[in-house]
C-alpha cells in the first residue's frame, strides 16, 4: 500500500532529471513520515543533508499517530507535548476555525477506525457514530502543559504533518544558504531558489485518471510549497465502493467531494497542507469560495468532470499541457 501510495503521487518535479545531471548536486532518498521524502540541492551539501533526513526522523518519532509519542498520548488520554506536537496543534486549531471545522485534527478515533491503507474496515453505523462523537473539538483540554484527552477523542495530523515538515525543511535550507533545492515529500513538494542555471523550477501536476507520467499542468516557480490532496492517494475498495482516505468530519464517512484532486501553492508548507484537505472536503464551490474570502494561498482545482481550475493569482507561469481530455479555466477573485 505505501509503495502504491508513492507511486500515485500527484506532484512530481519535472525538472529533476535535469537537474541530477549536473555534477554541483545530490539527491537524496529516505523512508520517512510514511512515505519517501527526495531531497534534490545545490551546491551539494552533506551536512544540510544529514540535518534535514535527521529531523524527519525526529518528527516522525513525535507526530506518528501509529508508533510516535502522539500515539502513547493519545493511548494514554493525554499527557506532556513535545515542541512540534505543541506547534502543531496550536496550528491546527487555527485552521480548524478558519475551515469550520473542514479540516479537523480530533478524528484520529475515526481515522483509525476505518483503518484506509491498513485494516480497510467499513464501519457499522453504531461503530461510525461512537466515533464521530469522541472526534470533537471540546474533549481536548490544557492543564497545565499538560494535553488531556478526554471521552476517546485522538488526534491526528496526518493531513497536516509533511506540510509543516517542509516549513521546517524550508528553515534550514534557509540557515544553510542553500542556493536551490526541490524537496518532495508525498503529495507535498516545495522548490526554494532556483534551479543552477538560474532558471526557475517547473512542478508538474499529475493526471489523477493517468499514470506516473502523465500531467495536465506545470507551474513554474521559486520558495513556494505546492500540496495535493486526492482520493487516489490512499483508498480500498469493497462490493465495487471506493473508500478513500479523506473524511468528511459530518457524516465521518470519506468526503464526496466533486474533486479528483485539489492543489494549494502557498508561502506556507502547513497552512497548505491543511488547506488541501480541507478544501477537498468542501468540493469546488466551497474552496473556490474561501479562495474568495482568504488571501495567501492560490489552486489548481481538478474537477471529475474533467474541469481544471485555476486561480488568477498563478498569473501566467503554467504550462497546459492535456487539452485532449482536460477544459482549463481561470478562476477570478
Ligand atoms: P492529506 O493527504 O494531506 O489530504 O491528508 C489525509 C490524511 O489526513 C488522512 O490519511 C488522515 O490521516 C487525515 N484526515 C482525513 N480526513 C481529514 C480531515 N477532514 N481533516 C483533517 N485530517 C484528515
Ligand atoms: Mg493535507
């Protein structure tokens, strides 16, 4: 399932092979987070490297909801927070207010009951309601430094976690003064400077109906974060249903949403993250809607009807690139 779940990544740099070619840089892979992250950068730099590979295993150790610290907190109804833990859910409460509620980080109850990409379990409805019902937002209390975790509610940044991980990642590429990278964790890829040619990067966005290689868009650009969410990431099926690994927090079952995949470019790897599930959830209406109502952030919309969304704020840095299959469209403000 892990490998499948690499394999349909949506996002994957174009310009890698290009860039692997040039003797000035390295490109490293490890299984980190579920998933494997590539670290691309020039000039080639071992100890930024060995920096960024160490703390995705320090974050991995913390915020894993199946073998981290959060899971023993969640085990054991509470208990002393790490420093990601605290900044992450410090974000997550942000964004679970700016979203109402969409993109929610008390499901991990319901997340582990369905169990997508492990046990592939349909709950009953008893099982689903008990579940939605620890899920909210007032079983998380604060005593102290202390988290209590009240009436069976875990928590869960899975749809958060690499996104924040690439702002960290992002940091050090910063402090090192690393000229150009492109890091690609999962769904989640970020691209800071510029390629060694000077040149900006170009990102290309998959063909959810496609394979590995083919994409409908690239974007071009430079110290941006660029993360999907899509039913075909992580999903099984039973008696001919697809259930994917996105939920609705209302109904608890897997968001149908009009989407095939969503795409948020932002400043921010967490807020994007956050963003790109959440607006799955909310379906194109609803994401096109709160692209209205918010600033910092633009989208790529891939609808099941074969519409293509994009936001006037991409300007005019994209390649089309499937015109066969795909009516691209600009959304405006
Ligand atoms: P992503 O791939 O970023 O969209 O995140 C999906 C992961 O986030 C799932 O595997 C779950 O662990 C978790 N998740 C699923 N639905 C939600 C939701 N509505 N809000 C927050 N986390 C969710
Ligand atoms: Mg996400």
């Amino acid at each position: 399932m892990k490998m499948k779940k690499t394999a349909l990544l949506l996002a994957l740099v174009m310009s890698l092979a290009l860039l692997c070619s040039c003797a000035r840089e390295s490109t490293t892979t490890v299984y980190v987070m579920d998933t494997f992250a590539e670290i691309t950068m020039y000039p080639k730099d071992k100890k930024t490297e060995e920096r960024i590979t160490e703390m995705l295993y320090d974050l991995e150790g913390e915020l894993s909801a199946t073998s981290g610290a959060l899971s023993r907190i969640n085990e054991a109804g509470g208990g002393e927070t790490g420093e990601h833990t605290k900044a992450l859910l410090a974000l997550s409460e942000q964004y679970y207010k700016e979203t109402n509620g969409a993109f929610s980080p008390y499901l991990g109850s319901l997340i582990e009951l369905w169990g997508v990409g492990s046990k592939n379990h349909v709950p009953t409805e008893e099982e689903l309601s008990g579940a939605l019902s620890a899920s909210v937002a007032e079983n998380v209390e604060r005593d102290g430094e202390k988290l209590v975790l009240k009436d069976g509610v875990r928590l869960d940044f899975g749809a958060i976690a690499k996104g924040y991980a690439t702002d960290v990642i992002k940091s050090i590429l910063e402090e090192e003064g690393t000229k150009g990278a492109v890091i690609f964790l999962g769904g989640n890829v970020y691209v800071h400077g510029t390629k060694p040619n000077g040149e900006l990067y170009r990102v290309a966005i998959r063909d959810p109906k496609g394979n590995e290689n083919d994409w409908i868009l690239a974007l071009e650009l430079s110290n941006k974060f660029i993360i999907s969410s899509g039913d075909y990431e992580r999903y099984f099926e039973e008696n001919g249903v697809r259930y994917h690994h996105i939920f609705s927090p209302e109904t608890g079952y897997p968001a149908e949403s009009d989407l095939r995949a969503i795409c948020v470019i932002a400043d921010s790897g967490a807020l994007a993250d956050a963003y790109s599930t959440a607006l799955y959830v909310m379906g194109s209406r609803g994401a096109i809607q709160f692209w209205r109502e918010h600033e910092g952030f633009e989208l790529v919309l891939v609808g099941r009807d074969g519409t293509v969304t994009l936001t006037e704020g991409i300007g005019n840095n994209f390649i089309i690139n499937n015109q066969k299959d795909y009516k691209y469209e600009v959304a405006k403000r």
